[in-house]
C-alpha cells in the first residue's frame, strides 16, 4: 500500500472517531496554561486501538510497524482532526516509548508500553540536577545495591510533569569510582514509591508543570532497570536524541494560528506585517526542515545534529511570534485574567524554551562540534573518576 493510500485509508478510520479540526482553534504551546488530562486521556484511548499516535511502533506493541513516508502519512491524516493538549503525554510517546524499544527488556516492553500509548500513564524525565547544570553527566543521584533491588537517594530538578506522572525515567550514579560517563545506570522509577517527594515550581505564568523531585533511600527492584548496569548514559543520549527531535519543530506552532495572527495585525502597519513576514518564514523553513529530520528517523537513521539546529529556530521563532502577538494585542494583553490567553501564554512561557529540553547553549556545542567541526570545550574530568572531581 502507498503512503497515500495509508493517508486516505486513516482519514476515513479516524472520521468515525474524531471531529474534523478547526481552523480557528486555539492552539496550546507545550502545555502553557493547560492542566486538563481528561480529554488527553479520551484522545489517546481512542486512538490506541489503531495504534495512530504511535504508526512506527511495532505492532505487537500496540503500533502500526510504518516507517518513513508512510508514518508521516499517518500522522498527515492525524494534523486533519482536532486535538487536545498532548504534552503531559509526549514524554512518554515520543521520548520514553522509544527508548523502551531500543533498551528495555521484552518483559518491560509489555510492562509499560501499553500504559504509555493509551495514555493511562505519564512518564516524567529525570536527567537534570540542581548541582549539574548543564553537564548531564555531573548527575550525583546515588544508586546502591540492595539485594534485588537498588537503594536510589538524591534530587532533580526541572522535571516536566512529575507532580502527576506515574513512572520516570531516572539516571542515578551507582559508581563513583568511574569516569562520569560510565559510572551512570538508568531505570524506570515508581513516583508512588515511598520517599520521592515533588515539589511544583510556579513559573511567571502561573504553571507549575516543572518540579523538583526529591528520593531519600527509595527502593527500586532491579527488574525496572532499564538496559545494563553502566548503560545510563548510552540509555540518556537515545532518549536525548528522541528529545531534540520532538522539540526541533515548531514546538506545537501551527499554520491556523500563523495565519490568525496576520489578522490581527493593522493593515497599514507595514513594520508588523514584515515583521509578520519573516515569522511566517521562519516557521516554514522548520516545517520543512522536521519533515526531513522524521523521514530520515522514521527510515531508520539515528537522531542528528540537525535537531538542534531546529531546536534553537524553534525557541527563537515561538518568543519572536508571541512578541509580536502581545504587540498588535497592545494594552488587552495585560489585562490580569484566571487563564490568559493562547498569545499572553505562550509570551510568558517562551523564555522557558531556552532551557528545557536541552539548553541553548548545548544546542550551540553540538552543532558547533558535529556541524562545523569546531575543536570541542577542554573536558579535564572526562577519564577522571567522578569522586576525584566533585
């Protein structure tokens, strides 16, 4: 069957199931505002039959067993039908799910993901720390072994969603004596499980979608250990590869909503309609730039620099366009209300984008290091054990 003819052959599947989209629908960024999981939930267990949110699975995990243009046939038919807020799912869908195929065991795989793409359980990421900043790989969460299990104690931080998620994907050190790199071991964490504690952190728009995370002595049985003892870094960088290409996009930008805004312009504002204009450029060149970047993944080749360089257009175009926004909005955006609008929103969220999801800065190093070939930052610690450098 061609791509085609999988797009037509979706449509008419999911008209039985879905509303067609509007274009005048409001359009939710990343989840800015957004706290509703019921119709998420309703969404995805509709879908989970087919297996359409996840076409490039295999299908004796619940997916379609598609991969390059007929995915993105798939996922064609899907931009047609309305959608709720998917981002308290995406973690999981799109980053986690994955990274369970490439490193988790059989019995894993039946384990959790079913949950993930029916969608009655979130995932949560727990890479990041408060003392790590941007090096990954200065993470100190102990892990200790305990019989059958492992003994975790330590924080994160910046964790999207845990304040709700059912699981996590955690990486904790479990040798010290190690080189950074290799001292590291990932597992699949309860949020249920005595000792985690999750403390919302409120950002300036009012969401508390970030948390922090605290694990004193939790216990984790070494059946949810996610590829071997030592693997926790080659497990990140999968799941890091999966991140930059679900955030290289237009991070949840849409068409409708570019072109919503050009009306709400004055029409002899010919500044704002330039300023328009370059916008609307931009955020076709991503378009077109995460079309190459999924039929190259979707054809089986690995994640690439590309999608930082995506990454870094993305951020910029989102704040550029809500700053425009606000702009033709004028004295209306500032009027306090219980739920800003779709623009105030993504206004007050966008600097966020900087740093989640893999800071500017290291988008930066990476396409510096594998695009233009730039001698790497001076890493004194990278063969050191970890112990002699904290």
């Amino acid at each position: 069957m061609s791509a085609e003819e999988i797009r037509m052959r979706t449509e008419a599947e999911l008209e039985r199931i879905l509303p067609r989209r509007r274009p005048d629908a409001a359009v939710t960024i990343l989840g800015a505002g957004n706290d509703d999981l019921g119709p998420g939930r309703a969404y995805l267990a509709k879908l989970a039959p087919g297996g359409y949110m996840v076409p490039t699975w295999p299908v004796e995990h619940g997916g379609m067993g598609l991969a390059g243009e007929e995915a993105a046939a798939v996922r064609q038919a899907l931009s047609g039908f309305e959608a709720p807020d998917l981002y308290p799912w995406m973690v999981g869908i799109d980053l986690i799910g994955p990274t369970i195929l490439a490193h988790g065991d059989e019995e894993q795989k039946r384990r959790w993901l079913p949950g993930i793409r029916t969608g009655e359980e979130i995932w949560c990421q727990m890479f990041s720390e408060p003392d790590a900043g941007s090096d990954l790989a200065g993470l100190k969460s102990r892990a200790t072994r305990d019989g059958e299990g492992w003994r975790v104690s330590g924080a994160k931080v910046w964790t999207s969603r845990a304040h709700y998620s059912r699981w996590g994907l955690l990486l904790a050190r479990h040798d010290f004596s190690l080189p950074k790199h290799r001292g590291i071991t990932a597992f699949g964490l309860d949020m249920s499980s005595p000792g985690v504690t999750v403390r919302p952190l409120v950002q300036m728009n009012r969401d508390a979608h970030f948390n922090e995370v605290f694990m004193d002595d939790v216990w984790i049985p070494d059946s949810d250990r996610i590829g071997g003892v030592g693997e926790g870094w080659r497990v990140a960088l999968t799941c890091l590869g999966f991140e930059r290409g679900a955030l290289g996009g237009g991070l949840g930008v849409t068409a409708d909503q570019v072109d919503r805004l050009a009306k709400m312009l004055p029409p002899g504002d010919a500044v704002a309609r330039d300023r328009w204009a370059a916008r609307y450029a931009d955020f076709q060149a991503i378009r077109y730039t995460e079309l190459r970047t999924k039929a190259a993944a979707e054809a089986g080749r690995e994640a690439g620099p590309e999608g930082s360089g995506s990454k870094l257009r993305g951020t910029a175009m989102v704040k550029r366009l809500a700053e425009l926004a606000v702009a033709a909005e004028g004295a209306a955006a500032t009027v306090e209300a219980d739920q800003p609008d779709e623009w105030v929103s993504m206004f007050l969220m966008s600097p966020s984008l900087s740093i989640r999801g893999g800071t500017d800065e290291i988008q930066r190093n990476i396409l510096g290091e594998r695009v233009l070939g730039l001698p790497p930052e001076p890493r004194v610690d990278k063969d050191k054990p970890f112990s002699e450098t904290v």
